[in-house]
C-alpha cells in the first residue's frame, strides 16, 4: 500500500512515462516521414514533359520559365537504369528553352558519345536540369504509345494528349520573368 491508502499498480513504474515519449516519437517520425513522400509525389508538382517520335529521332520539350535555361539533359533505360545518353550545354536558343532532340550530340556543347540504340528501349527516362539550379524536370516515356500518337507538326505528346511548346511551357508558376540574381547563362 502506499501513503495515500491506495495500491500500486505492479510494473507501472518508470517505464510508463517512458514508453509514452517513446512512443510518441515513432508516431513523429512515421508523421514526418509520411508527410515528405506524400510531398515527393504530390501530382500538382509535377510537369509534364512533351515527347515526339519520328522514326529513329526522338525530341523532347521540357517546361521552362522565360528565365529558365536548360543545362544537362539525361536519358536512361527506365527498366534496366542505364544511362543510354548525357549532354550539357545546350548550343541553341531552342534547346536552353528546354525543346530538343535526343542523341544529336552537335546541338550540345558535350554529349556522351553514344550513339542512338538499334532499337530504342520501351520506355525512357528523360531528365533535364535547370542552370543555376537543382531544379529540373522530366518523365517516363512509353515509347511505341508516343510513336504510334501521330501528332501534328509542332506538337508533342504527353500523358494529357498533345501539347503545344507554348501550352508546356504555361505549366510552371512562374514567379517573374526577369533571370533572377545568380542564375547563369550556358552561352
């Protein structure tokens, strides 16, 4: 008995406190970690990318902002991860724009001497990065869907249907149209 008149429960000791911070930390951690994959996922921040296949040229357009310049653009085989072909620098206004065609080293200051594969994989990886940044976009490209889309000159392919180069690059919420302090030019 104790003091009071009541008795004490056996094994409620110190271990009851102790247990609740415990417990009560695994429920912040699972919280936080939840939280920062459903913010890794979250659909209304992804950009959708347009793709092109005609024949063997495969061309891409990435979203961009007026200020945005594109910097490295990465293409790997989505189911076996391997890097098919890397350039940096794109030479052309168009291509810093974020419109390209894949595996045409000449348009980039360096490129991965890979050439285009016999037969293209059935799905790509596509990746670009943003000068200045870490920022970038990309996406998964069904490549017999987008080739057998037929879409008109001018226009790409995207999991939406076809896209304009303008209606890709209204996507992103940009914040200013002037370059801000400290982003680069690839010229």
């Amino acid at each position: 008995m104790s003091v009071n008149g009541y008795r004490r429960r056996p094994g409620r000791g110190v271990f009851a406190p102790a247990g609740a911070a415990l417990a009560l930390a695994f429920l912040g951690v699972v919280g936080a970690w939840v939280y920062f994959i459903h913010r890794m996922s979250d659909p209304a921040t992804v950009l959708a990318i347009g793709v092109r296949v005609d024949g063997s040229r495969v061309s891409v357009k990435f979203p961009t902002c007026p200020f945005e310049e594109v910097r490295t653009v990465e293409v790997y085989d989505r189911d076996s991860e391997k890097l098919l072909w890397k350039a940096t620098g794109p030479k052309t206004a168009e291509g810093r724009h974020g419109t390209v065609t894949l595996w045409r080293a000449a348009d980039f200051s360096t490129a991965a001497p890979r050439p285009v594969p016999g037969t293209l994989p059935e799905h790509l990886d596509v990746v670009s990065t943003y000068a200045g940044t870490d920022g970038g976009t990309g996406g998964i490209v069904d490549v017999a869907e987008v080739a057998s889309a037929h879409v008109p000159e001018g226009t790409y392919w995207t999991d939406s249907g076809p896209r304009t180069a303008a209606q890709l690059d209204a996507q992103p919420t940009c914040r200013t149209s002037r370059r801000p302090e400290g982003v680069g030019t690839l010229r």
